[in-house]
C-alpha cells in the first residue's frame, strides 16, 4: 500500500507538471480547431457529410492524442535528469521503479484528460450537425485511450535513457511502424520465399500491433464489430504496456545520474 501511496504521489505531481506544459495547450488546441474545421470540410461535399465530419473528428482525437503522449512525455523523465531533481527524489524511500511508474500514470491521467475533452468537442460538433454517435463509437474511443496508454508506455521507455529529441523520433518511427505491421504481415504471407514470410511474421509479433486499437472506420461508417474486437485489444495492449514498462524500469534501474 505504502508502495502504491508513493506511486500515486508521483502520478500527480507529473499530472500539475503536465497540465503547466504549453506544448500541450498548443496541439490541444489544434486538435479541437481541425475537429471544428471538420464541418467545413463535410459542408464541401454532396454526399456522406456526416461520415466525413466524423472520419476527420477521429483522425484529430487520435493524431494529436499520440502526438501529445510522445512530445509531452518524453521531457518529463529527461527534465528531472536535466535538472538534477531526479537524484533529490531517489534519496527519499522511493524505487526508480515507482518513480517510473508514477511518471507513466501520470502522463496517462493527463493525455485522457485531453482526450475527453476532444471527445466533447466532437460529439457536440456530431450531434451539432445531425451525425449519428453510437456504441461502436464510445467503443472507439475506449481504444483509443489504451492505444494513447501503450504510446506513452513507448516513450517513458526511450526517454528511460535517451534524450528527448532522439525518444521523440523513436517513439514516432514505432507509432508509424505499428499501423503498418499488419499490411506487413500480409504482404509477407504472400511471397514465395518461407524466410520472408517467417520474418514479417515475428515482426508482427514483437511490434505493436496499433491497428487493433483503430476502430475509426467502423464508427463513422456504422460498421458493425463484436465485443472480442474490443476486449481482446483491450487485454493485448495492457499486455503489451506491462511488457514495455518491465523493459523501461528495467533500462531505468541502471542509468547513471551522476
């Protein structure tokens, strides 16, 4: 418990830190812009209004989700490395592991923070404009936020030892490699050569899967999805966050400070 009351102390204090950053109101406040702007671009076309409005609200919700989980994220271990206060809070009875882990609970608190208030922005711009909202779309965003959880999980772990420009990139490449990696898989699965199809296989394995979390298509298209579609990439990106902390505390335990 004493454990858990540490690591909640640090999770908030990286939530005030958070909030103060301007970075963050920057891309805030463009998210909640290209969500507004997306009934202009739906008033541009003569069919399928709505599901246009809709398909850029998603895309806004979870480009700038991800982009605020990598460019906020990534300064936060580095500043109290940076600043020398890292050392002032290892010397109290606290494990780097909880302060790792505090600093990823943290930043999680604040990303869906900002998250439910694009989300609000957007069902009022849908309900605004007659586009329909169902479950498929709270199941949406329920991804979303796990896939924002797993991204901040990524960059806690390359900002573990690395600087924040180079943590940023990494963390980037790998959101971007994994949206691919099943059209890699497949693409694999369809050479002739057993090496190339046994490659792009485990890469699907080991990367993150990210697609599993896009449910965006079926929500502003009315498509229907099932309940394993939600719960199985529910359970496999708190899986996959586990796995990429264990790594991150484990990177973490043998940095240097001094």
């Amino acid at each position: 418990m004493k454990a858990l009351a540490r690591v909640w102390t640090i999770a908030m204090n990286t939530v005030r830190e958070a909030v103060r950053s301007k970075l963050l109101y920057v891309l805030l406040f463009f998210a909640v812009l290209m969500i507004l702007s997306s009934t202009f671009l739906a008033a541009l076309s003569y069919v399928e209004r709505e599901r246009i409005l809709q398909d850029v609200g998603l895309a806004a919700i979870r480009l700038f989700g991800v982009a605020i989980a990598i460019f906020v994220g990534v300064g936060l271990i580095y500043k109290e490395v940076d600043r020398r206060t890292v050392q002032t809070i290892l010397s109290k009875p606290l494990t780097r592991a909880e302060f790792l882990l505090g600093k990823f609970v943290g930043l999680v608190i604040a990303i869906w923070m900002q998250m439910a208030i694009m989300v609000t922005v957007f069902g009022a711009v849908s309900l605004a404009s007659g586009a329909a909202l169902s479950a498929t779309h709270a199941a949406a965003f329920l991804l979303t936020a796990v896939e924002l959880a797993l991204v901040v999980a990524i960059a806690a772990f390359f900002s573990a030892f690395t600087t924040p420009m180079l943590a940023s990139f990494f963390s980037s490449a790998l959101w971007l490699v994994g949206n691919l990696t099943r059209n890699l898989r497949d693409i694999g699965a369809a050479s002739e050569l057993e090496s190339v199809r046994a490659v792009t296989l485990w890469l699907h394995r080991l990367l993150p899967d990210l697609d599993s979390f896009n449910l965006s298509i079926e929500a502003a298209h009315g498509l229907p999805i099932t309940a394993s579609d939600v719960w199985l990439a529910i359970f496999y990106g708190f899986a996959y966050i586990a796995i990429v902390l264990l790594g991150a505390v484990a990177v973490f335990e043998r940095r240097d400070f001094r």
